[in-house]
C-alpha cells in the first residue's frame, strides 16, 4: 500500500534520512519506533511529500507521489488522511466545521457535507459535539476530531505523526483502541511514528525501528520476535543485557501456559534456575521470554527438547 | 465662544473626519490586507516562496513605514492630483492616508498572519488543500481576531494623520484645531476637540477590542 525507496532527505548538511526502504502491506498497522531525531517524522512527512525527498520514491496505493505535479499531488493527498501531535484543529471552526473542510477542499456539496460529517462524528464517538468549539475539548477528543477529519475523504491510508505524545496513558489506550477499530473495521492501514513502545505493542502488526536516519531492523512483529537477538525484542523484554555468560533466554509464543518448562526439569536431569523473565501482551498474542541458567549433564539434550517444542533458545557464550 | 457657535463648526469638521477615515479605511483594508497576504505567502517558508519578490515587496512596504506622513503627504501631491483631480478638500486626502497607511496596515496583517500555527497549515496542506484555499480558509479565517486587532490599530492611526491632513487643507477636526484652537486661542473649543477626538478613539478602540474577542476562540 505504501512503498518507499532508497528515501534520502538532507537539510543543507544535516542528513535526516539515510537511503531508507519502508514496505507497507495493505490493511497492517505499521509503526515507525525511534528516539526523536531518528527521521521518523521525516519520514512520515515524506509520505504524503509535505517533505520532498531528496532522493528516492514513494509510492503510495500504487500512484508514484514524487511524479505528480501540484494540482494532482493535492488529488492524491486527498486519499491519504493524517493526524497530528498537537491535533491541528481550526480554532476559527466547530467540531462539524473541522470535520467538513476537507469535505470543502474536496469540493462535496453542502447537504452531502452534514450527512457525512455527521456519520464521521458518529464513527469517533462525538455524536453531539459538533456545534462545540476546539477549545472546549479535552485531548482525547481533540484527536478524535482529528481522525474524522482525517477520514472524511474516504482514505485508503492514515498517518499518524505522534498522535498519542501529547495524551496521557488511558486517553493514548482509548485512542489506539480507536485506531485498531478503524483498521478493522474500514480495513485502513495505518502508518505510525512513535517514540513509544506501548504503542507499538499495543496495536501494530510490523515495526521499523529508526535511528540516524536508517532503518535498523523492519518487519512483522511476530516475525521478529522469533529471531534471535532482534533490537525489538530486547526492547519489548526488560531483561539485562548482554546475559550473563552460560545463561539461557527462551523465548516462547503463543500459549503462555504451556507447561514445558517443568516438563524440562522432569524429563532431565537439570537444575533449572529462572533469572528473569516477563509475558508481553502484544496485538498478535502474547510472547513470553525468560532467562534461565541450566546446569546437569542433560543440559544440551534439554535445550534441544526445548528447541523441538518451538520455543527459541538463545545460549550466552 | 459658546456652544451655539461651536455646535455648527464641530458637526461638519467631525463628519469630514469620518470621512477622510471611512474611505482611507476601506482603501486600506482593499489594498493593504492582499498586500500583507503577498508579504506571507511569497516568504522564503511561505506557501508559495518568493524570496527576491517578497524582497522587493518588503523594500516598498519600508519606504512607506519609514516617510513622516506630513512629508509623504506633500510628496505625493503630483500623484493625488492625477488621481482625484484636485490636492485640497476631503476627498483629496482620501489618497494620501491610504498611501500612508497600506504599509502599516500591511505589516500588521503579515504579523498576524504568522501568528496562524504551522501545524494548521500543513495539515491543511497533508489534506490536499490549493493554496488560495489555505489563504482563504485557514489563514485568513484563524487570523481574524488579529487582523480586527490590526484594523483598530490602523484606524486610530488614521484618525491621527487625518488631523495632519486638516493643516494642508483637507478638512476635519484637525483643521478646526489648528485654525480655531491654535490659530485663534479658542481655548474652549480646543478641549472640546480634544475630548470629541479622545471619545471617538476610545469607543473604536473598545469596539476593535470587542469585535477581536468574540472572534477568538483559543
């Protein structure tokens, strides 16, 4: 759905995206995860061209964006909603009037305009608020006027520039709840940048980490937690790094109650001590990793048994 | 003199007045507010970035801010006989305070025009909006409390260098200063002048400051 290639932004000297590939699947949520100064924010703004690359394409719902001349870039931008940090609402207009003036710009005629507005208000959970003004909105529901309008063009694609930075922690779940929904439901695919881990465990399907401009590691989150020393699930699982030599990290998906650890200690004969170790919620299912240090003559047989039961077994040298 | 002797000098100087300032407002906001749009949207990180234009633009707009307005009244008679005809009279100086006070009025706009959050901007922008449609419906629109502000602001101004305008044959309440109160030691009708113009300025700046507020909605 989104596709961006050998993506390079440089201001004067300063290089904010380093040769970066980013492959959005149709119908995922795909977060950008990175410290601020990584790009992320470049990146997204380089999807929709309010930043234009320096080098590289972007292709988004198959139309070449960085090919398009201004009246059909604007056209096409019309099919890409985006939300913002600071929600980005008119003070000068309602909640309704937020909501319609992409309806304007897109040239809808008035009565077509309500009704819509009206069913977008709805979709949010604002049904009622229309006539009220920006600034008597609490944050949460800023940002959900922020996503209808956002949708009033019918996309086919969301942006979302930090949405949840500036929320605290129970209207950021409410409004990621909001977005898992519409991603559901409308089959939207999402592209978001956050600084966050919570919001990357919380709704995304595949991640890219950023630093320096690059992209250090992308892909299904579920793909990266089974690979063996990936950024992302050292950051996911709290446990001290590097591990502690002779020591075992396993990391289990699926079931968290499946029994094989004790199966382990029974079947073997091992000691097995836990050193660490947390079960993660994520959108796919949760993941648990824990660190243990095995010691008995059976030590590799059990490693190998617990290889076979799907778990991956990561040895400290 | 008495009130009797006043009364008929002071209506017609202040209807003079509203004159002089009502149609130098109206040419004002017609030509001063495109011009301070111009002076935002040709910026180097404008809309549309123009930089040498917008230079030249700014250059104009500083050669304006920076004559006195009794000298630039006088230098531009040749220009205020080709347009109205004639250098004395009301209308006449209808053209000098606006030459006068589109630059101000100019700047005033760009002023609050920069005001409006870039944020709103580009997400106007990220939605697929023309430009003319973000000057019309953002920057415009999220201004206006600021532009009313910039328009109070200009038409004290205005009132101000009307009263200059009186001395060189323009009319008004300036003229009736000058001639009466300066000129003829009417002590009385100098204050009564005085006070007519401090009401006047007082009452649009309330109205200027009213009209902003109700505006605003942050």
């Amino acid at each position: 759905m989104i596709q961006a290639s050998g993506l390079r932004k440089q201001y004067g000297t300063t290089v904010a995206l380093d040769g970066v590939d980013l492959h959005v699947r149709e119908g995922e949520i795909y977060g950008v995860l990175g410290q601020s100064g990584a790009g992320k924010s470049t990146l997204l703004r380089c999807v929709n061209l309010l930043e234009r690359p320096t080098a590289g394409t972007v292709t988004v719902a198959g139309q070449d964006l960085t090919a398009l001349g201004d009246r059909d870039l604007n056209r096409a931008r019309q099919r890409i909603g985006m939300i913002h940090q600071h929600f980005a609402l008119l003070s000068s207009r309602t909640v309704a009037g937020n909501v319609a003036f992409p309806l304007e710009i897109m040239g809808v005629p008035r009565a077509e305009r309500e009704r819509r507005v009206g069913e977008l208000l709805e979709l949010v959970g604002l049904d009622g608020r229309g006539k009220d003004r920006p600034h008597q909105l609490s944050g949460g529901q800023k940002q959900r006027v922020g996503i209808a309008r956002a949708l009033a063009g019918n996309p086919s694609v969301l942006l979302s520039d930090e949405a949840t930075s500036a929320l605290d922690p129970a209207t950021t779940q409410s409004i990621l709840a909001l977005l898992k929904r519409l991603n559901t439901e409308l089959g939207l695919t999402i592209l978001l940048i956050t600084h966050e881990m919570n919001v990357v465990k919380s709704v995304c399907d595949s991640v890219a980490i950023m630093a320096a401009g690059r992209i250090e590691e992308s892909g299904a989150i579920a793909d990266l937690i089974r690979t063996p020393g990936s950024r992302l699930t050292r950051e996911i699982f709290p446990l001290p790094e590097p591990a502690p030599a002779g020591s075992v990290t396993l990391t289990f998906t699926g079931d968290p109650r499946q029994p094989v650890v004790s199966e382990v200690v029974r079947k073997f004969d091992v000691d097995l001590s836990i050193l660490g170790g947390s079960i993660e919620d994520l959108s796919g299912g949760s993941v648990g990793r824990l660190r243990v240090a095995l010691d008995g003559a059976e030590a590799p047989a059990a490693l190998a048994y617990l290889r076979e039961s799907g778990l991956i077994v990561e040895e400290a040298p | 003199m008495t009130w009797d002797e006043m009364l008929p000098l002071l209506w017609p100087a202040t209807v003079e007045t509203a004159q002089m300032v009502g149609w130098s407002t109206l040419f004002t906001v017609l030509l001063g507010l495109p011009l301070g749009v111009a002076l935002v949207v040709f910026d180097r990180d404008g809309l549309r970035p123009l930089p040498a234009f917008k230079s030249g633009l700014g250059f104009v707009v500083n050669v304006g801010r920076s004559l006195p307005f009794i000298v630039l009244m006088i230098a531009i008679i040749p220009f205020t006989r080709l347009v109205v005809g004639t250098t004395i009279g009301t209308a006449a100086f209808v053209v000098p305070l606006t030459v006068g006070a589109v630059p101000f009025f100019a700047r005033l706009v760009e002023t609050a025009l920069r005001e409006v959050g870039t944020d709103v901007v580009q997400a106007a922008q990220a939605m697929g909006a023309s430009r003319t449609a973000i000057v019309r419906k953002v920057l415009l629109p999220e201004a206006l409390p600021g532009l009313v502000a910039g328009l109070t602001v200009t038409v004290v101004a205005l009132i101000g260098y009307s009263a200059m305008a009186g001395t060189l044959g323009g009319g008004g309440l300036g003229d009736l200063a000058v001639r009466y109160g300066y000129q003829r030691f009417e002590t009385l009708l100098m204050i009564v002048t005085v006070v007519l113009l401090l009401v006047i300025v007082q009452l649009l700046q309330s109205l200027g400051d009213w009209v902003a507020r109700r505006l605003s909605h942050k």
